[in-house]
C-alpha cells in the first residue's frame, strides 16, 4: 500500500520524497483538498 502524506509535507521534502521512491521502487500518495496525486518511479 502507498504511503500518504499532504501536499504541504510533499513540498517540504520533495527531493527526500523523490530518492525514497527512486530507491524503494514505491509509491506516495500525495492529498489536499481538491485532488490528490501519486508520485512513482
């Protein structure tokens, strides 16, 4: 199951979000308000 984490947490650490997913090979699920987005490698 993805992670989940806000859009305000993402913009906070996006480079670490970005490694983690590249060195994982996982997915985070990125939620606000409106919409919602995963970020994937």
């Amino acid at each position: 199951m993805a992670m989940a984490i806000t859009a305000s947490e993402a913009r906070r650490d996006l480079l670490g979000l970005i490694e983690r997913v590249s060195l994982d090979h996982s997915e985070i699920e990125i939620t606000s308000k409106r919409w919602s987005a995963v970020l994937m490698s």
